[in-house]
C-alpha cells in the first residue's frame, strides 16, 4: 500500500492517492487542485479507477470534473449529496464565491456499501453531523479511515453549515467510528493524521464518555 497525501484546494483540504494493489491503479478521495493531482498521477504512472467524495462542500470537490472527464473514473458520493456535483445548494460554492464545474455522480451511496477500487476492499461508513451525508472510508485490511471532516486530530468538524447536526456529529463518532473493533489510522480532510485509539481517549468532543466504552 502507498499513500500519497496532497494538500489542495482554497481551504487546504487533504486529498488523497492510493495504491499499490492493482498495477498502475489508485483510487482518489477530495480532489481539489486539477494539476497537482495530475502530476502526482503522471509521475506514479497511475490511472484513477474512482473518486471518493466525503461530502459535497465545494473545497472537497473542485477537480472531481475534471479527473472524470480525463481518467473516466467513477465518482461516489453519498445520495443527499449528490446535487452538491451538478450545481445545487449543497457544495456552499455561492456561500464562498466560488463557482463549481458540474459532472453527474457515478454511484449514489448511503452507507453500508462494500466497493472495490484499485484493488482495494472499501467500506462505507454512513457519519452525518458535518453535513447530512457526510461518509468515512474504512479499509479494515489495511487499518485505515479517511474521515472527511467528520473527526479530526483532537477535533472534529463543524457543525453549524446547512445540513449539519452537533447531536449527530457526536452519535457518528461515538457508535460509528469509535464503535470499529481495533485501531486504525485516521487521515482527515485537514491537517495532521491520527489514529482511533488516541481519538477515543483524548478527543475532548467525547471525552465525557468513558474509552471503556468502545
């Protein structure tokens, strides 16, 4: 497995490359900066099979056009979402000023899902709270999430954007995410990565709860 993190975008959103199972194939999560990942595409010599979306706020999903448009890669996003892709309301753009190109969704999730992308097993964690559909990633081989702005190192996302929940951000965290057997790393939508065992007894958002718990 190996991971290439850039960040990209107005908001620097992490964005993410994955690969190393099927030769010349990755997957990507939150494109935000066309030519960056285009470079890192080229000088891996890889193709994107699919574009990961963890939710549809604009800084996550400014190069998902494009990327499909050049590589065909199949664009996933959560079903509430969707139009976030095709010019609704959901991405916030017009709340920033910032115009989104439009492209249709290839697959419409709502949690629960098992995909294969590159070669790579990949569950759908269905987490609102930052956004009504708002998704995690876990590849339970490989011991990894990527939690979108859903938990941060220390912090979580916010919750006060159209569509989002604090009660729900919490209930996401706690009997979603905390509630996965084992440790996993965590690489979020921004700043510094982090792993579920220190989230769950250092995250001061649910630190009233006791790590027993989990």
């Amino acid at each position: 497995m190996q991971l290439i993190t850039l960040i990209t975008g107005p908001i620097e959103v992490n964005t993410y490359l994955l690969y190393g199972k099927n030769e010349g194939e990755c997957f990507i999560v939150d494109p935000s900066d066309t030519a960056m990942v285009v470079r890192e595409l080229e000088a891996h010599a890889l193709c994107p099979t699919h574009i990961l979306l963890t939710h549809g706020h604009f800084d996550h999903i400014l190069s998902v056009a494009d990327l499909k448009e050049k590589y065909g890669a199949v664009v996933c996003i959560h079903e509430t979402e969707a139009s976030a892709l095709t010019g609704g309301r959901a991405s916030l753009s017009m709340m920033a000023g910032m115009g989104v190109e439009r492209c249709e969704p290839d697959v419409l999730l709502r949690g629960g899902e098992n995909l294969c992308c590159a070669g790579f097993d990949v569950k759908v964690l269905a987490t609102p709270g930052h956004s009504k559909g708002s998704v995690c990633y876990v590849l339970e081989e490989e011991k990894l999430i990527f939690s979108g702005d859903t938990l941060f190192r220390l912090s979580v996302g916010r919750s006060d954007l159209p569509g989002g929940n604090s009660n729900e951000l919490h209930d996401s965290i706690a009997y979603a995410l905390f509630a996965l057997p084992g440790d996993y790393d965590v690489y979020p939508g921004h700043m510094e990565k982090t792993t579920l065992a220190f989230e769950r007894q250092r995250n001061p958002f649910v630190n009233r709860w006791s790590p027993d718990t989990w």
